[in-house]
C-alpha cells in the first residue's frame, strides 16, 4: 500500500532504494504489530476478535518467519544506497514510530483520546504520510506539496478511524487508546475525515494536476461509500474491505501513462 502512494506521489521520479526500503519497513512494522497483538490476545476468546488477529493466532509461526523476511529485506536495501536525506529523514520518522507505540501500544501505555481527539489514528497516519513523502522524494520533504501531503494524512487517518469503529467493541477490552473504545465518540467522525481528504485532494488537483491528488480520490471515495456501509457482514470483514480499497492507487500511474501516450 504505502509503495503504491509512493509511485502517484514521485510521478516517475523516485528511486528504487528508497521505495525498497519504505516498502521492506512498513512491512516490518506491520508484522511486528500483528505479533505483539497476536501475543496480547494469547488465548483469549470472544465474538469480538478481528478476523485479523483470529488469522495470527493460527499463523503465529508464519508470521515470524515473514518478520524475519522483512527484516533481512530492510537490511539489504539500507546497504543499496539510500541518499543522505532519505537516511536522516528515516531516522526522524522512526523515532515518530517508535514514540507512538510507547504512548498507545506498549504494555504500561494508559493513553486515552484526549478531548474527543482521535490522537491514535492521527499518530499513524502522519509517519506513514511522512515514510511516503520520504521514498517520494529521497528525503526532501519540500518537494511533496502540502495539500498532497495533508490529503493523504486525512485519508489514511479515516481509514483507521472507519476500521476502530467496525471494531469498537473489541477495543473497548483492549485498546483504550482507539477512539471509538468511548461510547461517546461521535460516530460519523471518520465520513467527515474522508470528506475532509476528498476535498484538499480536489483542491490540489485544480491547482496543480497529478497522479497524487488523483489517487487520493480514487481510494478518498470509495472508502466513503464504505463507511456509509452498516451491514453486519461489511463491519465483520471491515479491515480488509478498507485497506484493499487503498491498493488502487497502483493503478493510477499506468493509467495515466496510457493517457498521456494517447494524447501525445
């Protein structure tokens, strides 16, 4: 997913060392996550459990050995030759991350949405906009505009806000950190999000046209219609159903290098 946005957002332009180690890192990240869940749920059971860590407790040993895989993966493409900017920017972007499992993942963490803000939400989307913006652009930040940066926050902020909803009752057990583990959130508050991506995405594409700002629409809109979505069987396979929806954005710079061949 993430080496998808990085593609819209470099428009031909990226390098393959930085998308191999965006692509080996947030995997690594990923894995390291479903593990730690995996070892929290033990053998707890309820009507509530995600699919997700239902599909980890049975492959524990499956994922490790991807985690192993990862790893080794990061590895080789830090030794591929990653620019100076890229390596100084990926240290500032880890330890967001690791800042960010110390407040609302680690085992003493008693963080809780301060003020009705979804601060757990907004503290993955912004590392992984800004590991994004990293392998986009070797590690200059500038050269991603703004309002391309901001949409992609707004989207994959909603998309983890749409995912806690579906799996609020869960999280009431486990995650206190969630925003909707409080009864009292509002719960529409991940359509406003999207809605609020949609809009700064179309703001960038009339200001300045390409495949980020595209992309963000292409995935911005359906995971609205998603969220609009309260059969129990869509909320059971939410996850899933929300992240598939952001692997569109790899379709976006083929298509647009079809186009620009026909208009040529």
């Amino acid at each position: 997913m993430a080496l998808g946005w990085a593609r819209c957002f470099a428009e031909g332009k990226g390098r393959g060392p930085e998308f191999g180690a965006l692509f080996f890192s947030v995997w690594a990240v990923y894995l390291a996550d479903r593990i730690y869940d995996v070892g929290r749920v033990g053998g707890l059971a309820s009507p509530d459990l995600p699919l997700r860590h239902e599909w980890g407790c049975r492959h524990r040993r499956l994922l490790m050995i991807l985690a192993g895989v990862a790893g080794f993966g990061l590895a080789a493409s830090l030794m591929a030759g990653l620019a100076r900017e890229t390596v100084r920017a990926g240290f500032w972007i880890g330890a967001g991350t690791a800042l960010y499992y110390a407040v609302f993942r680690s085992p003493r963490a008693s963080f809780r949405s301060w003020r009705g803000i979804p601060a757990k939400e907004f503290g993955i989307a912004i590392p992984f906009a800004c590991g994004v913006a990293a392998a986009a652009t070797s590690g200059w930040f500038a050269g991603v505009p703004p309002m391309l940066f901001l949409s992609l926050v707004l989207l994959v902020a909603g998309n983890c806000l749409l995912i806690a909803r579906a799996e609020r009752d869960w999280d009431r057990v486990v995650d206190a950190a969630a925003f909707f583990s409080d009864r009292s959130r509002p719960g529409r508050l991940s359509e406003g999000v999207l809605v609020a991506a949609c809009a700064v995405a179309l703001g960038e594409l009339v200001r300045k046209p390409g495949d980020g700002a595209v992309a963000i629409l292409v995935c911005a809109v359906p995971t609205l219609v998603l969220a609009c979505l309260r059969g129990e069987t869509v909320q059971r396979h939410m996850q899933p159903l929300a992240d598939g929806i952001q692997l569109a954005a790899w379709l976006v710079p083929p298509f647009a290098a079809v186009g620009s061949f026909w208009t040529a």
